[in-house]
C-alpha cells in the first residue's frame, strides 16, 4: 500500500513541475517573449558605442 | 504622467533608464536592438511619493528627420503620443553634435528637461561646462547626471524638476520656420541655421582643456587593435584567453563545487524515494529532470564565467572594433557594413540578431544576413560546447575559439555562395559607425549582464529543456505498444525507432548511434537540448563530475560511455552549432526574410553547411589521425557532392541571371 | 602616417582622380592628423547627405582624418569619432584648413 501512496506523491509532484514549466512557457510567451529566456541582446549599456551605420544600396552594376 | 527619455545614440539613454526605474534592460546601442521603445515605472525613492510615473525609453537619434526605422519611432512617438515631459539626454563630451537635437526637441511646445550625461567624463578630461549658462540659452532646465553612478548622480533632481515643469509650455530659443517643407534646400539652409546657433551656444558655455595626448593614445591603440591584419590574430588570442580562463581555469573550479551539489541534491532524491517507486516515475524524475536539467545547469558557472568575461570586452570597446576589423570581409562578399551588428548580437542570441537585421535596408542583404547570423555560437550553443570540449579535448581553450573562427569562416563562405545564387552582386555600400572611447570596463556592468544572463539560462533549463527531457525520457522508457523497454532492448524504444533512421544518414559524419542522432533532434528545439539529452539517454548525471575525472585523470569516462573518437566528437559539436539553429531562430528568420523561397531555401542551406562540414571535420580528421578515411566515406561523399551540385545549379543560374543585366545595362 | 604613404603608393590613380581644383581631394588622399575643411559631399543619395549633416559633416565643418585601418578611415568630426568605409571617404571632399 506503501508504495501506491508513494506513486502518487512522486506523480503529482512531477506532474506540478511540469505544469509549472509549461505555465512559465505560457507566462512569457503572453510577455510577448520571442525566445523564452533568451540571454536578450548582448551586453550592458555603451558597450558598444553607439554604431549610427547607415548603408545606402545602390546598384553600379 | 508620461516622461520621455530622447537623445543621440550612445549618450546614455538605457544606462539612464535603467537608473530611474531599477530595471535592468540589457540592449545595447547598436540600431535596430532598440526597435522598440520601453515603458517602466519610476522607481519609489526617486518618485517622491508620487505614483504613475512613467518613463519611455526611445531608440537613440540624432535628429527630427528620421533616417532609420528606428529613429522614426522616436519622432513618431514625440510627435503623435504627447509626452508630458521630455528628458533629453545630452552627451557632456559631445556637445556641439548633441544640442542640435535638443533645439528640435524644444521646438515642440513640450517642456524639456536636459540630462547633461557622462559628467564625470568631461570633468576627467578637463572640460567645463557652465550649466547655469546653458540653461539660459536653451531656456529650460539643465541638470548635470552621472547615469553610470550610484549616488549623486542628479537623478532625484532630474525627477522632481520634471514634476515641476510638468504642464508649462516650452519656448523654443530656437525657431526653425520652413515654409514649404517639401524645399530640401529651404531645409537645409534653416538647419545649417540651426547648427550655427548650436555652436554660438557652445562656445559661450564650454571652456575646453585639449588633451590630445590620451586621445592619441587611443588612436595608437586603435591601428594596432583594429589593423586589417593584426587585428585578427588579437581577436583570436583575446578569445582564446576568454576561453582559457572560462574552460581550462576558474570555469571548472567553480562548475565543480556546483556540480557537487546536483549530485547531492540528486542522491537524496535518491534516498526519499527509497525502493517501492515504479522505476517509470523514478527515471524521470532522476534521469530526465534531475539528471537532464542538472547536467545542462551544471554548466551554469563556467557559462557566467564566459559571459562575465565578454561583458568586460563589450564595456571597454573592444567589440566595436572587432567589427571593423570584420567589417572588410564581409563588405568583400556582398554584405552590407550593417551585417556585423546582427552577427555580433547573435553571439548572445540568434532570435535578436536576426531581428536586427531588420534595419538593413537591401532586401538580399538582409536575407543572407538572417540566414547566416545564426552560425555564430551563440549562449545556448557554449554549453555544448564546454560540454565537447570538457570530456574530448581536455577543457582546451581552443576549440571555443575555433568556433568562434569557424562560425565567422561559414558567414563569410555562405555569403559568398549566396551572392551567387542571388545574381546580385557590385552593390555599393556606405557604413559609418561610431567609435565610442576605450575605457576601463565596469566590473558592476559585467556581474550584471552576467547575473542576468544567468537567470535566463536557469529559466531556459527549467522550462523547455526540462520539458524536453521529460518528454525525452519518455520516448525513451516506453515502446510503441506502451510497454516499458526493458534493459538491453533501449532500441526498441520509441525514441530509438525515431531516431535511427536519421543515424543512418550521420554515419558518415562518424557519429550513427541513435542517442546521437536524438540529441541532434532535440537540438532544434533549444541547443542546450543537445546536452540535456545526451545526459538522459547514456544516464550521465553531469559532465563535470569531481571525482570521476581525478580517478580516470581524464574524460575517458564519459567520453567511452558515448563511444565517439576526438575527431567524431568534434564533427558532432561542429554539426550541432553550424547547422540549423533552434525553432526561436527560425521563427526570427521567417519573420525577417519576409520570402517563403528565401525562408526554406536558408533552412536547407544550413542543413547542407552543417551536414558538409561535419564531415569533411569527420573524414579529413580521421584521415589524418590514423591515416585512413573513416566509416562510410563515399555514400557521405556521394550525399555532399550531392548537395554541392544542388548549390552549384543555382549558383550557375543566378550568375545567368547576373550576366544578362549586365548586358541588358550595357 | 603610414596609412598615407603606403596609399600614395600603391593607388597613383586613385590620388589623381581624387583630386581637385584648388587642392580639394577626397578623404582617402587627405593627410593623417590634421584637420581639414569639408567641401562638399558627393553623392546622389539625399538621405545619405541628411544624415551626414545631422552628424555635423557638412560643407564648411572641420573633419580630422586619424588613421587608415584597411578600407576603414577613423575620422573625427565635432568631438566624435567614427568608423567609415571606402566608399563614404571617397564621397567627402575636403580642402586643407590653414
């Protein structure tokens, strides 16, 4: 009987984990995520500079 | 009550954003990462009590007349949504190019507020500004900030004037009257106008102490760091050191005292679940999320490491100038100057880079771009490789650097291909780029775009790669009758089933074994599958383990469970990163290459790259290790020249193609 | 300095199409580390030519050309500097300042 008991704990458990995970999925894809948890962009302010880049394409074939 | 922050790029915006709202917006300052603006509450001690104070952060521009997409959302939203109140955020060391902006801003009847940002830098170098003086001139409030700083840094005051002003009318010290604005040289004359009382406005407020000695210093600095040659053989010595010290140093001391506690945390699961539960339900609680997301978290401090050490390249300017040296090469196969952005943002994640292509104007452009920036490796792919490069190669630090080198090589390769499928080629390109100062990198900037990016990978972990290695374990346990696999008949499992037929066609590439090919599958979802799964179907609880690597005094452990030779191991890392990417990336290209022959024909490209290049790693390399081809040698040639001639079809109708508007021109 | 001379040498034909009247010559033929006045920007591309001007390189503004590094010329304009390629500095014609 013992083990019954001990079943069903360790089911709802993984059952709670994965339904947090998806709820997580669900969260952020409402956020409007793209790419859950996505290290987003690169790096801190500035880091970079500013890069004003323009390009202009036109064809000199 | 709606504050808006404007400016030029690079004079501090998100920095400032990020200190009035205690958020913590990582996007750097290339164009097209800022597409979008950002809301956030002002945070309480700044507010004074007051609630509903909202701060917008605004894509940086350098003046009214939009030339990018994104400098038309700051405009839009100046013009159209009616802040209450705009915070425009002046570069201290820039003045002369800054306010001419600011005189546009204060033509609008707004009340304005000037940020006089990067203070402390013009006090470093000597400069004064005379803050009352300038506040005269412009006529409205000038108020000196230090975003980068913690305390004193004008921000209290920034606020409550902004609640001051708030509902006041702005006069502008400045009226560009254009008549006709559709006369491009009324325009002109009126905004040559502009910049003239600009400069009476500066030379009345700024005393200048010229230092040109640091400024050159800096120039030396920069013909060394950005030389077309030399400045190659730094980038790779600079990422080798990175990797040495993430791989080979700090990274693994610290992964091992973590990883101890997994294994921990894994036997005393272990022990409360005791005997009496089903084997199904104890696996995949310990093999499949214990053991899958553990392997893949695992790697989590020596990820921070790397992360921690490429903020630091990013803060101090080096980056920029990697660009530069890149630039040339990617000019010479007919990307834009732009490409390098994207490429560069993708080294953090494939899904931002390829939407910053968006800002790249020519269509062939900007799809070759999407479609090659995910080769990069980008922060879900340095797991796998630590992984690899941790039980094959002994943590050497050059094989992260290798494929730093080798994703950059396939770009470039690619692009050259493509230009010749597309027919498009002597497209001319303008690139101008600003090249901020080097300076000494924040360490505070660097923990925090570390720590950040280390909860999103936890995030990641716990929710699709936790997901997946559920799912995984399943397939694994279970047959297609639903009977559970008995042990030593794992192939009949339904992931075996599944993944066979696709070991087949990774023979040739040296590694055919379905847990391989599984891993390879679920890859697609999310790149750090690739190690999740492998943790799961071999039963390996993590790739780091303490004592297992001081016994056998090397890998040989887990790396005999998988049964791949150095030369195989190194074909399936170059196969997982250089073919196509994860379903977030592909999503982005979709969306970016607005084309659906574009869109297929890109994925089928990478498949083709990651399929060649794995094998050639794979039969050169056994080649030269034991001086013959390995398994499978012709049927794999068979399928790559195959390929090739596929390209090489197309290659020759766009050339057709390139031909005949040559002499229809002529 | 380099940069300069190494150009002068390998592209004669480049400085003489450069060139002109009144010792006007584009940005690739001008001489590191001193500062010149711009002339005119040449190019059709009207867009192209508003932007430079909201960065303040217009007819008439200083521009200081700091190094050649390959086919990128490091150029100072205001207190900014900048990374540009070939084509942009063949497409900005400068005078010396005196």
């Amino acid at each position: 009987m013992g083990n019954i008991i001990g079943n069903i704990i360790v089911a709802v458990i993984l059952v709670a984990i994965v339904v947090a995970a998806v709820a997580k999925i669900i969260v952020e894809k409402k956020k409007g995520a793209k790419c859950i948890g996505c290290p987003y962009g690169k790096g801190s302010e500035g880091g970079y500079g500013c890069c004003c880049s323009l390009h202009n394409d036109t064809e000199v074939n | 009550m709606k504050i808006a922050l404007a400016g030029n790029p690079n004079s501090g915006k998100t920095t400032l954003f990020n200190a009035i709202t205690g958020r913590i917006e990582r996007v750097g300052n290339w164009p097209g990462v800022t597409i979008e603006k950002k809301e956030g509450p002002v945070k309480k001690n700044l507010a004074g009590g007051k609630t509903n104070i909202v701060v917008v952060d605004l894509p940086g521009t350098y003046s009214m007349s939009p030339f990018t997409q994104e400098e038309d959302i700051t405009r839009s939203f100046i013009k159209y949504e009616k802040p209450d109140v705009i915070i425009n955020i002046v570069d201290a060391t820039n003045l002369s190019r800054s306010l001419f902006f600011t005189t546009q801003l204060l033509e609008l009847g707004i009340p304005v507020i000037v940020a006089l940002n990067k203070s402390d830098l013009n006090r470093k170098k000597g400069t004064v500004i005379n803050v009352q003086a300038l506040s005269e001139r412009l006529k409205c409030p000038v108020i000196e900030t230090i975003a980068t700083s913690g305390r004193n840094n004008g921000l209290k005051e920034l606020i409550s004037t902004a609640l001051k002003i708030r509902g006041t009318k702005q006069e502008a010290p400045f009226v560009g009257k254009v008549a006709n604005s559709n006369d491009k040289s009324e325009i002109e004359a009126v905004d040559r106008q502009r910049f003239e009382f600009v400069k009476s406005v500066v030379s009345e407020v700024e005393i200048k102490k010229h230092d040109d000695n640091r400024l050159s210093r800096q120039d030396a600095a920069d013909r060394i760091i950005a030389h077309r040659w030399l400045g190659i053989p730094i980038f790779a010595v600079v990422m080798w050191g990175v990797f040495s010290i993430s791989q080979a140093y700090l990274g693994p001391f610290l992964a091992d005292i973590f990883v101890g506690w997994i294994d921990a945390f894994h036997a005393w699961v272990e022990g409360i679940l005791g005997e009496g539960v089903s084997p199904v339900l104890r696996s995949i609680l310990l093999d499949g999320i214990i053991g899958g997301v553990g392997a893949v978290v695992g790697f989590l401090p020596l990820i921070m490491v790397l992360f921690f050490l490429l903020a630091l390249l990013e803060d101090c300017g080096y980056m920029a100038r990697v660009a530069v040296v890149m630039d040339r090469f990617l000019k010479k196969v007919g990307l834009s100057g732009k490409s390098i952005i994207p490429i560069i943002i993708g080294t953090g994640c494939a899904v931002p880079g390829v939407m910053a292509t968006r800002t790249i104007k020519n269509d062939r452009q900007r799809r070759t771009t999407a479609m090659l920036t995910p080769f990069m490796p980008c922060g879900a792919k340095l797991p796998v490789i630590a992984l690899f490069s941790g039980v094959f190669f002994n943590d050497s630090p050059w094989v992260g650097t290798l494929m730093y080198f080798v994703a950059v090589a396939l770009i470039i390769a690619g692009a050259l291909i493509i230009v010749r499928i597309t027919g498009e080629r002597n497209a001319k390109t303008y690139f101008i780029m600003e090249l901020p100062e080097y300076r000494f990198p924040s360490l505070k900037r660097a923990a925090i775009s570390m720590l950040s990016r280390g909860k999103a990978f936890i995030i990641r972990a716990g929710t699709i790669i936790l997901l997946c290695n559920v799912v995984v374990n399943l397939m694994q346990s279970f047959d297609w009758s639903l009977h559970v696999v008995e042990e030593g008949a794992e192939n009949t499992s339904i992931l075996a089933s599944i993944a066979s037929p696709f070991a087949v066609l990774l023979i040739p590439l040296g590694f055919g074994a379905w847990q391989l090919a599984a891993a390879a599958i679920t890859g697609f979802i999310a790149k750090e599958n690739v190690v999740g799964t492998l943790a799961v179907v071999y039963s390996i609880t993590n790739f780091i383990d303490t004592e297992e690597f001081e016994l056998v005094g090397g890998a040989t452990n887990v790396a005999g469970v998988m049964g791949l030779t150095s030369v195989a191991a190194l074909a399936y890392l170059m196969f997982n990163l250089f073919t196509t990417p994860c379903f977030a990336a592909i999503g982005a290209m979709r969306a970016e290459m607005e084309n659906k022959k574009w869109f297929w024909g890109g994925i089928a490209f990478q498949l083709c790259i990651g399929y060649t290049v794995a094998f050639i790693t794979y039969q050169f390399g056994t080649l030269f290790t034991t001086g013959a081809f390995g398994t499978a040698f012709l049927p794999g040639l068979a399928v790559v020249i195959i390929m090739m001639s596929v390209i090489a079809y197309f290659a020759g109708k766009g050339e057709q193609k390139a031909a005949v508007k040559a002499t229809l021109r002529a | 300095m380099n940069g300069t001379v190494s150009l002068k040498t390998i592209m004669p034909t480049k400085k003489r199409m450069g060139r002109y009247d009144g010792g006007t010559v584009n940005l690739t033929n001008a001489q590191a580390n001193r500062e010149y006045i711009i002339k005119d920007i040449k190019t059709d591309d009207l867009e192209l030519k508003g932007f430079l001007f909201t960065l303040g390189c217009y007819e008439g503004e200083k521009v200081t050309l700091l190094s050649v590094l390959g086919d990128n010329y490091i150029i100072t304009i205001k207190d900014a500097k900048y990374s540009i390629d070939r084509n942009l500095a063949e497409a900005i014609l400068v005078s010396r300042s005196f």
